[in-house]
C-alpha cells in the first residue's frame, strides 16, 4: 500500500500550482456537462423532432465545433489564452440559457451551431495555456492532469443530468449555464493575475524567421488527419457502442451506464500512473501506435467472444489505449509548435477530433443500417492497424526533426557562448 501512495504522489509531484487549478476550472466546467449527452433526446421526446432532424442538429454541433476549434486557436495566438478562455466559458454558459427557450427547428440549429462554436474555442486556449504554465518535463503530466479533471467530471455531469432531466429537460440547461458561468469566475479571479496572458506573436513582429503555420506543415497536417482517423475509430465509444450493448446483448440504460463509466473510472485512475512509468521511457511513436492496435483490438474482441462478460474486457482495453494515446498526441502538438504558433497547432490539432464528431456517428450507423456491427467492428480493427503504422511512421519524422532543430539551437548556442 506504501508503494501505491509513494507512486500516485510521485505521479502528481512537480507540477505547478496554475496546472492544478487549470484543471479544477475544467473540472467544474465539465461536472455540469449535462445538455450534449441528453441533447438527442431531449429534442425527440421533449420538442417531438424527427430523428432525421435531431441527426441535422448532432452534425451541426459538430460543424460548430469545427469552426470553433479554428477560431479558438486564431485568436489565442491574437489576444492569448486567458481572454479566450474567459469569453468562452462566460459566453458559452450564458447560451445554455438562450438554448432553452428554442423550439422551432432553424432558431434550434443556429443557436446549437453558435453554442457549439463558442465551447469549443476553448480547447485550443486551454491546451495553450497547460502548455504555458508547464515545465517542458511534465507536459505530457500536465495534459494527464487536466484529461482526468474532464473524465471525472464527464462522469458527474450526465449521472447528475439523469436525475435532473427526470424532473425537468430546463434544468440541464440551467445547471450547464451555471457551472460554466461559475468556472469562467473561477478561472477569472485566480488567472487574471498570473503571467503569460499576452499572445507570444506580439514578440516575435520583428523578428525576421516568419511564423509557421500549421497549415503549411505537412508532417502535422498528416499527424492531424490520423488524430481524426484515430477519433472516428474511439469515438464509436458514444455513438454505435450504446447501440451494440442494447440491441445486442439487450443490456438495461443502468447496465450501459456503467459500462461507460467504467470507462471515465480507469482513465481517472490510471492515466497518471502510466504517463508517470512510460512517458519518459519509451518512444512516443511506440506508445500511440500501441494505443491505436490496442483500441482496433478492443472492437475485434466483441466479434471473437460475444459474451457479455467480453463487454468488460473491451471496455479496458478501449481506456488503456486512450491512456496509450491521447496524453502523447497533445504533447506531440505541443512540442512541434513554439510561442507564437501554439494556438494554430492546437486549433488544427482540436479540430481534427471535432471533424471526427461529425463523420464517426455517421460512418458507424452506416455501416450497421448496411452491413451489421460485426462488420463495423472488423472495420475499426483494420483501420486501427494502417493508422498505428500512419502514426509510428509520421511521429517518428516528426521526432527526428525536433531532435535536429534542437541540435541546431544548442550548437549555435556554443558559438555565440565562444
């Protein structure tokens, strides 16, 4: 028991105070999660929307979260991470409010579109700023520290949302408008004190080295384009898996509850410790191309044994590789950016997981409507095997550039220091 305790504060030692509270903003914030995971149905049964129309409403939340994930990172680089953040998170609980006295269908889809959009320029600032207030040691611990806030918190916030929406739909929208107002305040008072809110771009003007945009980097535009790959594939997860665990196995709402939990439980338990034990000891390439065949696995497993009891087992294995992978993508962004790009790079990064919002619900029922989820499943199996080499090989470029850019910086260093 000793060992345990002396490994989770060694996991959690060394990271800095704004870390920490960077992650109880998200925390908070994420605990009121509560109108997207009951949003099909509370435009279903609530507002009688066909289901073709609440499938529009999902994709337009998706195409919101696009162009968010794009202006979110724009502006982080303009006006830096804290105003972003601060807007966001204000602005956005405020629309929480708006959104509840929509009903007809195109004031539904514009406010959902807007909501969306305003969410999401979060991320990017967000990922900004971790990276601001951490040593280049600990990132990737960072990133871990502020994915376990949102986990936790994804766990709160639709278990309360049930109980909420069993007494009234208004109430979600009134405790997501609430928890995120009173994150934004949070997040206000402890960071408007704290260094490094002015954008980095605003010093480098003058310098004659132009800035990179990662829209012209065609190693991250490749390593984007496989995040999204790797996101259509986990996020079946929220979509078709649901599915599989009813129609299949013909499981309760309370039994596929815990199984999704399950999955909020082991990455809260376990992503720091293992980001602790092999972020420094192993290649980033193994380590996300581990992830990926781990995950195409996890879908296979459902084909091969279809018992429920297998349910369990892939659910595990589903968490470990998204402790595999997740953490070490934002690292990986992270360290291929510098001060005065860091918000593109997370906004393109950002975005690739938002295109995957809109494509990995429709791909999965499409597939299941033609051919059946074994098939899907077998899908996602192959296509996790081309994407783990995609990313063993484009992270393995992506490395040896940084480690020659490096030897460059050091080596010039030395002559001037001569």
């Amino acid at each position: 028991m000793k060992k345990i305790f002396l490994l989770y504060r060694n996991a959690y030692g060394g990271l800095s105070k704004p870390a920490w509270m960077m992650s109880l903003v998200m925390l908070i914030n994420r605990s009121g999660a509560m109108v997207i995971p009951f949003l099909g149905v509370y435009l279903t049964e609530e507002l009688d929307y066909s289901l073709k129309e609440t499938g529009a409403i999902l994709s337009i939340y998706g195409l919101g979260s696009v162009v968010g994930s794009f202006l979110g990172g724009w502006l982080t680089d303009k006006i830096g991470h804290f105003k972003v953040q601060f807007v966001s998170l204000v602005l956005g609980g405020g629309l929480y409010f708006v959104l509840l006295n929509l009903r007809q269908f195109e004031y539904m889809a514009t406010g959902v579109f807007i909501l969306s959009l305003v969410n999401d320029m979060l991320r990017p600032a967000n990922a900004s700023s971790i990276a601001s207030y951490s040593n280049p040691e600990n990132v990737t611990r960072a990133f871990s520290l502020n994915r376990m806030a949102i986990n936790l918190g994804f766990s709160i916030g639709p278990a309360l949302g049930g109980l909420l929406a069993a007494i009234s739909y208004k109430w979600l929208f009134i405790a997501d408008g609430a928890t995120c107002i009173a994150a934004g305040v949070f997040f206000f008072l402890y960071f408007r004190a704290q260094q490094g809110h002015t954008p980095a771009i605003a010093k480098t003007e003058t310098q004659a080295t132009p800035v990179r945009s990662p829209y012209r980097d065609g190693w991250f535009i490749l390593f984007a384009v496989l995040c999204s790959l790797f996101a259509i594939i986990f996020f079946q997860l929220f979509s078709t898996l649901p599915l599989y665990y009813r129609q299949v196995h013909a499981l309760s709402e309370g039994n596929i509850g815990l199984l999704m939990a399950l999955n909020g439980l082991i990455v809260f338990l376990l992503e720091m410790i293992v980001v602790y034990l092999l972020g420094e000891q192993a290649k980033k390439s193994m380590l996300v191309a581990s992830g990926l065949l781990m995950l195409g696995f996890s879908f296979v497993l459902l084909n091969l044994f279809p018992a429920v009891s297998i349910l369990f087992v892939s659910m595990l294995l589903m968490s470990i590789s998204e402790i595999l992978a997740m953490p070490f993508m934002s690292t990986l962004t992270v360290e291929r950016a510098d001060l005065s790009n860091r918000g593109a790079y997370m906004g393109l990064y950002t975005i690739s997981y938002a295109a995957a919002h809109v494509a990995s619900p429709y791909l999965g029922t499409s597939i299941i409507a033609a051919y059946g989820f074994d098939t899907l499943w077998w899908a996602c199996g192959v296509l996790s095997i081309f994407t783990a080499l995609g990313f063993y090989f484009v992270i393995h470029q992506m490395e040896k550039q940084r480690f020659a850019k490096q030897a460059i910086v050091v080596s010039s260093e030395s002559i001037i220091a001569g």
